[in-house]
C-alpha cells in the first residue's frame, strides 16, 4: 500500500501532463524504410496561418541600394521588395495559406560535424478535385527533394511509403468523357475537364513544384509584390488582379514516379534557392489522405 500511495499521484501527474499536450504537436515520428529499418523524419500539421499579401518583405542589411530577390531597396528603404514565405502554417487552400514543411533536425545528431537534417512531412486529407499548397525552404547547394505518398484513409502522420492503391493507376483505362475523369487536371491550363493524360498525371494525385523565380514580382502592386502571394487564386496558372490578367505564374515541374526511388507515389528533386512550393491536387472523385514531404540534400 505503501507504494501505491507513491504511485498514483504520479499517475496523476502524468495524466494531466498528457492533457495539456495540443493535439496537433509537432514533432519527429519514426516511419518505416523500404530496408526494414527505421528513419526518423520531422511531422508538421496545418494551420491557420496567412501570410500577407505579397509575402513577408526580405530584411535587408543597409536599406542603401541593398539587392534582394526582386529589386533594389533605395535609400531609407530598410525593408526590400520580396515575397518571403512565413515559416507558419495555414490550412493549404491557398498559397498564402501553404502548410509550412521546411526543415528540421535531430537533436543531437551530426553528420561529418554538421547537425543531421530529417526529412519533413504533412499527412492531410486532400477531397476529391481540390489542392493544398505547401511551403518549404531551399538551399542553393542542395538539392531539394520533394514527394507525394498516397496513405490509408485513416493515417494521421507519414507511414514513411506509399500505399500505392486506387491512386497508383487510377488513370488507366479511361476514356476521354469518362466520368471518373472528372476532376483530370490539364497541364495546358492546369485547371479541370476531361483529359486523355500521360507521364505525371497518370496518377490519382497531381504534385505541381513552383521555385522562387515563379514568385516574380507582380508589379501593378507596391513591394513586396511576389505573384502567388498577390492571389487568392488557387488555378494560380493565370494571375487575375483588380484591372485583370497580368500575367503567367508558370509551374517549375511535375512530381511523377521513379524507379530509383520505390517507396514514393510521386517524386521531384530539383535545385532552388530561396525556397519553393509545392500544389498536391487530388484528380480522383474521392476524398484521400496524403503525405507530402521534402529533404534537402547533398548534391552530387
């Protein structure tokens, strides 16, 4: 009896402790390798972040004729135009809105004296015919990797591979008119209508990737002016303002599955500097679930 007196206190104490946790804590979580081992890769979870219209201004280091990604602070100008991405979630409906999947490290663990960076991940459910925007950093001496798994309907952080069900072949067969295609994405105008696809949209799942540069300046607006950050426009292939169309935010490439990489539905690695986002887009008539994540690393 003794002991128990001990005890259940503790008990207690623990039990509040577990009630106190957010339910969406982030944090790292152990996922399954296609070697049977075990890889650590850090989870992030949506928000209800927006970032201001035009993105966060790049802080410059004088103001006096100081460069930045897209233009030239003048003098007493200390903050230059940009179009920065916040490092906050929001809930990924529209780019201002991306869920933040930048890096993160282990603690502790270093590589050749460097801290060990851990792959980054959001598990969403994605409904049938809408996308979610996501934000992620880029270095320009790494290469970035990014990738779509397709996940059971009931998962709620990365299994770390994809299920590689309905998703994995959902295009095959079909006809044009065919109403399972719905919801096809068109890569001529990335919105959609009924499409015969081939190559990265064969799967259920779109992953479009848009690099720094697809965030050039929109300049019917004052710095920062950023083009996704200056639209709600979630098609985002033609940016509409208050006087009309101004102009094309083109798409830097398609995730699409790759033999040298098995375990992922989708994959895209490409090189960047600044930071990037990706648009998963869900082509099925089906709500899914979805993890998508990203890595930076060493280029060879």
């Amino acid at each position: 009896m003794k002991y128990m007196k001990v005890i259940v206190p503790l008990l207690v104490v623990v039990a509040l402790l577990i009630m106190a946790l957010p339910a969406s804590a982030q944090g790292p979580v152990y996922v399954a390798t296609t070697d049977r081992g075990r890889q650590a890769v850090f989870v992030r979870t949506a928000g209800t972040n927006e970032d201001p219209f035009g993105g966060l201004p790049i802080s410059t280091s004088s103001g006096l004729g100081s460069a930045s990604k897209f233009g030239l602070g003048g003098p007493g100008v200390f903050l230059a135009a940009g179009g920065k991405p916040s490092d906050k979630s929001g809930d990924g409906t529209t780019p201002r809105k991306s869920i933040y999947i930048g890096g993160a490290w282990a603690e502790g663990g270093l590589v050749l004296d460097r801290p060990l960076e851990l792959p980054t991940c959001a598990t969403i459910k994605l409904p049938a015919g809408t996308s979610r925007w996501f934000k992620l950093d880029a270095w320009k001496n790494k290469a970035q990797q990014i990738w779509l798994d397709d996940e059971l309907n009931t998962a709620t952080a990365p299994s770390g591979t994809a299920v590689f069900g309905a998703a994995d072949s959902y295009m095959w067969g079909q006809t044009p008119g065919s109403s399972w295609l719905k919801n096809a994405w068109d890569s001529t105008w990335g919105v959609t209508q009924p499409a015969t696809l081939g190559g990265p949209f064969m799967e259920g799942f779109v992953l479009a990737v848009y690099d720094p540069n697809n965030m050039r300046p929109n300049y019917e607006y004052p710095a920062p002016n950023a083009a996704l950050y200056t639209t709600n426009n979630v098609r985002n292939r033609w940016l509409v303002s208050q006087s009309g169309v101004i102009g094309e935010s083109s798409i830097h490439g398609y995730a699409q599955y790759n033999k040298n990489q098995p375990s992922h539905l989708l994959w895209y690695e490409g090189r960047f500097d600044g930071w990037a986002h990706a648009r998963a887009y869900n082509q099925m008539i089906w709500d899914a679930v979805v993890s998508v994540c990203t890595y930076r690393a060493e280029w060879f």
